[in-house]
C-alpha cells in the first residue's frame, strides 16, 4: 500500500513539472524585445530654391512612414494655429535605412487651396477667415511618423509588434487607440518669402 500511494504522488509531481515546462516554453515564445527607433533628419538648400530632406533610420526595411513639412500660420480674428502642408507623403518606404525628398519652402500653393477653400464654405464655417500673412512662421517642421494601423510588410510587424507594443523610446506614445506610435518632430529656420 504504501508503494501505491507513493507512486501516484510521484506521478501527480511528475505532471505538474511537464506542465509548468510547457507553460515555460509558451513565455518565452510569446517574449517581447524592445524595439527603440533611432531617426535623424538633416536639411541642406539644393538648386532651384528647394530643400532636400533626409532621413537615416534604424526602421526596418520596407518600413512605411507618414512625412509631413508644414508651415505654421493664423487666420484674421483666429487664435488658433494651423499648419499649412509644404509636403505630405502617407507613405513613404525605407530603403537601404534612409528615406530621402525635395520640397519648394516658398511654394504659396498652400495659399492659393486654402482661399478656394474659404470662397467655396466661407459662409458655412467661420473659421474659414482670410489668412494673416504676418502670423506665416519663418520655421518649418518636419514629421515622421510611424503608426501600426497603416498597411506595414510582415519583417516589420514581427519587429515592431501587430499594434506597435515593442516600441519604446522619447517619441513613443500610446493612442487613444491603446497601440502605441512613434512621432518624431524636428523644426529649422527657412524665412517665408510671400
């Protein structure tokens, strides 16, 4: 009788030691590895009143981005700031760690949209007032930005995670959305020329 009892508690801790194992494997399969983005951006004049943008990255390849340079102005009789699009590219891909592109400063066609803009609905929204063009910054501010939501390659999502849990660093925040984005802004001196 008592090898009998003795054997089933050896069995019964026998199981219970290939079930903690297994449910070991199953962490450190599912282990997360922090992901810190590096991203810098330099700007340089180039030819034909343009600036030439670069981006060195540490982003995986194929990685899609959203960048923006803006302006930074306000409306007659308005407090708030608006940011007038000097480029916008939804999404533009790492290649080789970089991503790089032109865009005219002192391109007015900002201008030009927004007062069509204000002439089809001016009398609909208020907030639609003429642009006060002593209010037009001599700053440009680039962003990029990465969010998991768009459409991203799967070496990407197996780095960065499905809603963006591996990132970690300065420009990471969590969205209203609970995934988390990476944001990263710069600003530069480039005197507005009307």
């Amino acid at each position: 009788m008592k090898n009998l009892i003795l054997t089933a508690t050896t069995a019964v801790l026998l199981l219970t030691s290939c079930n903690q194992n297994a449910e070991t494997k199953n962490e450190v399969a599912t282990e997360k590895i922090a992901f810190t983005p590096n991203v810098d951006i330099t700007t340089e004049n180039t030819s034909g009143n343009e600036i030439k943008a670069t981006i060195k990255t540490n982003f995986p390849e194929n990685t899609s981005l959203t960048i923006t340079a803006s302006r930074d102005y306000k409306r007659k009789d308005r407090d708030e700031q608006y940011a007038a699009d000097l480029y916008y590219s939804f999404s533009s891909i790492v290649k080789d760690g970089q991503i790089a592109f032109n865009f005219n400063p002192n391109n007015n066609r900002w201008i030009d949209e927004y007062e069509v803009l204000r002439k089809q609905n001016g009398e609909f929204d208020k907030t639609l007032t003429e642009i006060n063009r002593k209010s037009i910054k001599d700053t440009i501010e680039i962003s990029v930005l990465y969010t998991p939501k768009g459409k991203q390659p799967d070496n990407v999502v197996k780095i960065i995670g499905a809603n963006g849990e591996n990132l970690n660093g300065v420009d990471v925040e969590t969205n209203n959305g609970g995934f988390k984005v990476y944001d990263k802004k710069i600003k530069f001196y480039s005197k507005f020329k009307n």
